[in-house]
C-alpha cells in the first residue's frame, strides 16, 4: 500500500513566502517614497549663498505695496567663522546637532527615521532636523506650526543634502551662526554678545557662552530679561551638553553651573532697528502688527515675511502730520493722542496714532490702544441709546426725563454741567446735547446686565461688577471706538479690527486674512443711532462739520473728582480727558486726547475740542482724495420717518412742509399713527397701532391706502421698493421689535431734520442757526463724594457743558 505524498507546505517556505512579500512591501514604499521626494524636491525653492548669508529679516509694506519697515536685517554684524572661538562652536554643536561633522549629507538618517515612527504613532509631525537643516528653516521656510508639513520637511532635507554638497561644514557653521535670531531685535552671535554682555566673543565665559547658545531655540522664552529662571536652564542644558561632549572639564561644568544667570548681563535697552521717517510715522501701527503676527504662529524677526498691512501709509502720514505739525493746536507738547482709523465695512485699521513727538522712541506706549482711561460720552450710544432702540423699540422722539436723579442705594446725586433740568426732551435732544441724566435714566430702562451685553458684542470689555455709571464713561480705547462706531455705519455688523491682511513665506506660501463680521443689531437701530449722531458735527460740535460731508460723531470728555481737585486746584474746571468719535459710510475713527499724568495737569476748556479737529482735519484729507465717495445712509424698510411738532403741551404729527417740526424715527410698527398717510410723502406702517411702553407721540391712525412714499428732505431715492404686508401691529406694550413685519414702503434718504423744539415742561432745542452746547464749563459739582464731568461743543462762540456725578466716586462723563 503506498503512502500519500503530503504537500502542505513547509514552516521555512512560508516564513521564506513572507518575507518575500515584506521585502517587496517595503520596496515599494521606498520607491513611492522616493517618488514623493522626487516630486517636492522639483519644487523647492532655490537657495544662493546670499539667501544663506542674509539676516532673517521681514519686510512690512502697506496695502498698496509700499514698503514701510524692515526688522531685524540692520542690527545684526556679520562675523566670519575664523573669528568665532571654538568654545562657541562647540556651545552650538553640543546643543544644537552633535553629530554635526559626521552628517555628509547634511541629514541624519536614524534621526529621520526615530521621527517618523514618533510621527505615525503619536500623530504629530516631529522634526529631525540637523543644524544644516535648521539653516534652510531660517532661510526660506516659515517656523509656524501650521506649516511644518510633510512637503516642507522633504523640501528641507533636500535642500540640505543640496547646501551640504555645495558649501563645506564650516561655511555652513558661520551661516548658520549669523542667522540665529537672540531676541530684542538682535541677529547673529556676534551682536548678540556684545548687546548681552558687552563683550567680543572671544572674552565671552562658558557660562555666557552657554547662555547665548540656548536662546535661539525659542527667543523670547529663554530671553534672561524676561524669563531668567527659564534662561537659566537652558543654559544649563548647553553646559551638561558641552560635558557630555567632552568639550570642557568636570570642574568647567560645575563652575559654569554656579554661576548666576545675570552675571556680566548689561541692562536692558531697547533697540531700533531704523530711524527713518516712514519707521517713525507707522511705529505704533507697527508694534501692534507684530503682535497680531506672532499670535498667528510666526516670527517676523527670522521667518523671512513679507507681510501685508491694512495700512494706507498716505493715510496714516497724514494722521501724523496733524497731530505733530501744528495743523491742530494742543495745549502744550506734553499733551498727548491716541487716533485711530477704521474700514467699517470689514474692520481693516487703516490708521493709527498712538502718541505725539515720538520721536525715534521705538514700540513704545500706544496710546491709541491703551484701555486705562474713561470714553466719556462716546459710551452713551454704545451703552445706553443703542440697547434702548434695540431692545425697547423706543423711537428718536421718546421723550425722557432730564430731572433730579440719584444713584439708587446711594446719595450721589447724577447733574449735568449747569445743575439745571430740561426736563421732559426728546430722546434725540439728550444724545445730541449729551446730558447725562437721561442717559443713566435710559440705561436703567434697558437694564445694565442686556445693555452690557450689546455693548460687548461691540468690542467693549465691561465687567459684570461695573455700576450703572459706566452709562456715561467706561475704560475704552480708540481701537475700540472706532470699531464699535464702525457698526452703526456699516448697518449693525460688527468686525473684529484687524492690521495683518497677507503673510508671505520665503518658501512661497501665502497665508490671508480677514475679519469675519457678526450681526450685532438691527439694522433699524444702525440707522437710527446714526441718524441721531449726525445732529452732533451739525448743531453742537461744529468744530467738527465738513460742509457737504454725510457724516456723524459724538463728543466725550471727562472731568476730575473733587479728591484730585483738592490735591491740585489747578485741575479745577478742566478735563481729563477729551474724546471725539465721528464716522461716514467709508471711514470710523476715533480721537483720544489727555496727558500720560493726568493728575498733574488737565485739559482746559479752549482745548477740548481739539479731538474733534483732528478728525475734521483728516477726515477732510481722506475726503478730498481722488478715489473718495461720499453716501448717505439709506434708511432701512424696517424704520418709519415722521414729521413731529412740539407745541409745548402736546406733540402732533404734522405734514413735512410745516415749520417748526423735527424729523423723528420709529421702529416699523411701532410708530404713531399718521393722519397725512397717502398725502405728503410719509413712510409708515400699515393698520392702526400706538406706541404703548413709550412716552412718544401718539395719534390715533385713520385708515388709509397701503402705497406709501417718503421725501425726506429731497435726498436721493432708495430702494424704490414695495412690500406689501398682511400683517397687523396690534399692541405693542410687550412686544419685540420686527423689522420686517408689515407695511409698505417706498422711500427717500435724507439728512438729518432740525433738531430741537421739543419738551415738555422745560423746552430747550438747536434750530439749526442756534447756539448749541459747549465743553465742559468748570461749573460742575459733586454731592455726595461724586464727581462732575463734561463734553465739547461749540456753536456762535457760546459755550455749555455737562456734568455729572458717578456711582463710584470717579470722574467720568459725556
């Protein structure tokens, strides 16, 4: 009987079968690897011994391509490897790629390979990189994190196989040496020792040495000025580094060990890397783009950037020339500005002063962003008129009261400059003349904590612990001014601002950027606040009024407490601060003026209206360009415009040709009825309704047809349209406003109407050729540990302020 031949195949042959497989796996990955090699390396970019020799330096140009600035390429003193003693060669080697002299390709393979698998298994992108490596990285890469990607890394290790074959290990050292950036705007190891320690390299200490080779890693982390501690043991890392190398003794380790982190370190001092006039002109717009570009992952002292600003440098010459050449008069020199000028349509800083007679002064106090002083009356639309419009749907008509007032829980009492009442006004009359009574009055309406949070969502940072009084004056900044009136302009969209628009890498990558908006109201009460606004440059701060312009603005400024009046007499009847915030469809901006100490000196009455001059003065400029346009805004559908007369008792709506009577604005279904519908040039709502929750004027409605039109002053048509509504407004006691509810609409926009006329008990109003109010008078008062405050205007030479007292005791006002 035969046996069956057993064909199961053997232990060894499929051992043998695997690996086969393995082998032929793992060649054609490496072939597909060095395809994907192949493939990034024809487009690397291409590196010169002058790329190799060149600081790491970035430039800045505005957004019309102008080159403004240059950093870190003029503070760096090139020094030839034959100068730098072997003890520095030794301090970077050991720390930075110890195997250095022994990588003929300029790459460490078991190293790439250690980072690969670290790679895959953790999912991170780890480097590998060699001190040659490192080189092409300051050359023509950017250090973002964002960009360590596994293109840039094959790209890299090209390049350095490339640098490798071409220059010799010391030529690769000494650039390599001249490229590490130190901080402080100090490249290269040569300035760096003489900025830290004052000292040629070769007088340099292995503990110095030590010091100056660790700082490169990460610059301003291991700054000794700023982070000693961490300084220190980076430091320190280098020495157990060089001993490890057999690069100094046991007892050289332990004596640089021991020796303190500052020693031999020269004080600190500031560096300037140019002293042209463009530098000095855009300095504080400058400092802050730096910032917004090392917060997005760079460095702009060793990345090579091209950066892109939002800058218009003709713009931003000219904001400087204002303020220092004496196109405007400031009280003496140590008076000092903050401005800045925003794109409300996108939130782009076009310009920004942060200071006068700065001199070569090099990234110093940007006045224009600092939040340590008090906006005044600037704050009332942002805090107290907006949210009043938003949420309470009340109309520019809605009478308030200007009447004593005292700060609930306490017995401070709240007065305006002459410690007079108007009594019952107008809404518009009390933003417009700025009184600051019925501002607080509307605030509490509002309520603090909703009306906090429009105000935020507007770019403030007001605190849930502040007090009602921040209704007339919180801790703001131009920037913020700016922007939050920014809003109102562009129709309720708030933009973040924002300097940086493009960032361009060495190695080609282009990195852009904008500001997304966010709806922060409607547009109803956009229009509205702005339609108020446009009273402020026209009848009160004439100082500010560009003939022809479509324009509006508010007045700011605030007053001393009686406690720093009492330490210094001389603050009596002036200002702390000033503040003019005016803007068009095109443009926001925002003007601080005051002194750095403001204790010692303020500012008097004949100088509080300089805010508002610089921001006619430039305004005109920006004006009077070529490529200038100037729109009005067109009212939305959602806002009713009716003609009201005040006859002192009653209020009635009137036809537009009357004279006497106010052009006023209602949230659509929530305006009185109006008797001359489908007569005279109205836009209304549809159906029968009153203004229930509101002291404004209130008719009853006849009916009439839906087709309605507006000529509101003989301004130009807008939108043409008809919507026909079917719904009814009903009562409107308790509820919330809907833009686009009902009605028909076919309108006209207009400039603001006059002004004035109004009120109830104790009338008071600016008709255009009347004299309107004024800056602070230095009649304000305190009761109750209060303190007084005022705002600017000007009309026939007659002057007027406002005063007030706050809750906290703290100077602050319209």
């Amino acid at each position: 009987m035969s046996k069956k031949k057993n064909n199961a195949p053997s232990s060894s042959s499929i051992s043998k079968s695997i690996f086969k497989w393995i082998l032929a796996i793992i060649g054609v990955l490496v072939g597909l690897f060095i395809v994907v090699f192949i493939y990034y390396a024809m487009s690397a970019p291409v590196v010169s011994q002058e790329n190799l020799q060149s600081g790491g330096s970035s430039t800045i140009v505005d957004t019309n391509g102008k080159t403004i600035a240059s950093l870190g390429a003029n503070k760096r003193n090139y020094v030839t490897i034959d100068k730098v003693p072997q003890r520095v060669q030794d301090a970077v080697i050991s720390i930075e790629d110890k195997n250095f002299y022994n990588e003929p390709l300029g790459i460490d393979p078991v190293r790439i390979v250690k980072s690969a698998i670290t790679n895959v298994t953790k999912g991170t992108l780890q480097g590998a990189s060699t001190l040659t490596q490192q080189l092409i990285k300051l050359t023509v890469f950017s250090t973002d994190a964002k960009d360590q990607t596994f293109k840039r890394k094959m790209q890299e290790a090209y390049l350095a196989m490339r640098v490798s074959q071409k220059f010799s290990k010391q030529q690769i050292l000494e650039f390599y040496l001249n490229k590490e950036y130190f901080n402080n705007g100090i490249g290269g190891i040569k300035t760096a020792s003489k900025y830290y320690y004052g000292k040629s390299l070769n007088q340099l200490t292995i503990a110095q040495t030590a010091m100056l080779a660790g700082i490169p890693n990460a610059p301003s982390n291991y700054d000794p000025y700023v982070h000693p501690e961490a300084a220190k043991n980076r430091r320190n890392l280098v020495i157990y580094a060089m001993y490890e190398n057999n690069k100094i003794t046991k007892a050289e380790e332990t004596e640089a060990l021991n020796t303190p982190i500052d020693d031999g370190l020269q004080p600190y001092k500031k560096v300037s890397n140019s002293n042209d006039t463009k530098r000095i002109v855009s300095d504080p717009y400058i400092k802050e783009a730096i910032t917004e570009v090392k917060k997005k992952g760079f460095d702009p002292y060793r990345d090579n950037l091209k950066i892109t600003v939002n800058m218009d440098y003709a713009a931003q010459r000219k904001l400087y020339s204002i303020v220092n050449s004496g196109n405007v008069r400031f009280q003496d020199s140590k008076e000092q500005v903050g401005a800045t000028i925003v794109d409300p349509n996108n939130g782009e800083v076009i310009a920004m002063i942060g200071g006068r007679n700065l001199s070569n002064i090099q990234f110093g106090l940007n006045r224009a962003v600092q939040t340590s002083r008090s906006n005044g009356s600037t704050m009332k639309p942002i805090l107290d008129y907006g949210p009043a419009i938003e949420y309470l749907n009340w109309s520019t008509y809605h009478q308030v009261e200007d009447t004593a007032y005292t700060y609930a829980g306490t017995d401070i009492e709240l007065k305006d400059w002459d410690e007079e009442y108007e009594g019952q006004i107008s809404m518009r009359d009390a933003l417009v003349n700025s009184r600051n009574i019925p501002a607080i009055r509307t605030l509490s309406d509002v309520g603090l904590s909703k009306a906090k949070g429009f105000a935020n969502n507007l770019g403030m940072d007001l605190k849930n612990s502040d007090p009602l009084s921040v209704g007339i004056g919180a801790e703001a900044s131009s920037l913020q001014g700016a922007s939050a009136y920014s809003a109102f302009s562009n129709g309720g969209t708030y933009y973040k601002p924002t300097y940086v628009s493009k960032i361009e890498t060495a190695d080609g990558i282009t990195h852009r950027y904008s500001s997304k908006g966010k709806r922060v109201m409607k547009s109803s009460t956009a229009y509205m606040i702005t339609d108020m606004l446009k009273g402020v440059p026209t009848e009160y701060a004439t100082y500010a009024n560009i003939s022809g312009l479509h324009q509006a603005g508010k007045t700011g400024t605030t007053n001393y407490d009686d406690s720093a009046i009492s330490s210094n007499s001389a603050l009596s009847g002036t200002a702390k601060d000033a503040w003019y915030n005016g803007f068009t469809k095109n443009y926001s901006m925002s003007v601080w003026t005051g002194y750095d100490s403001p204790n010692s000196e303020g500012i008097a009455m004949t100088y509080q209206s300089v805010p508002g001059k610089v921001y006619k003065e430039m305004m005109e400029y920006l004006q009077d360009r070529s490529d200038s346009t100037n729109p009005n805004w067109k009212k939305p559908s959602s806002v009713v415009r009716l003609n009201i007369l005040d006859n002192g008792s009653t209020s009635a709506i009137v036809a537009p040709s009357s004279s006497g009577a106010t052009s006023e604005l209602f949230v659509k279904g929530y305006a009185p009825n109006n008797p001359y519908k489908g007569t005279e040039s109205y836009s209304s709502s549809s159906n029968s309704t009153s203004e229930s929750g509101s002291n404004d004027v209130t008719t009853t409605r006849p009916s009439s047809s839906n087709s309605e039109s507006t000529d509101e002053n003989n301004d130009t048509s807008e939108n043409n349209s008809t919507t026909t509504g079917t719904g009814t407004t009903g009562n409107d006691s308790n509820s919330n406003s809907n833009e686009n509810n009902q009605g028909n609409t076919n309108s006209n926009n207009n400039n603001t109407g006059n002004t004035g006329n109004s009120n109830g008990n104790n009338s008071t109003g600016n008709n255009g050729g009347g004299t309107t109010g004024n800056d602070n008078n230095s009649n304000g008062s305190s009761n109750g540990g209060g303190t007084t405050g005022g705002d600017t205007g000007s009309q026939g030479g007659t002057t007027q302020g406002g005063s007030t007292t706050t809750q906290s005791g703290t100077a602050s006002s319209k």
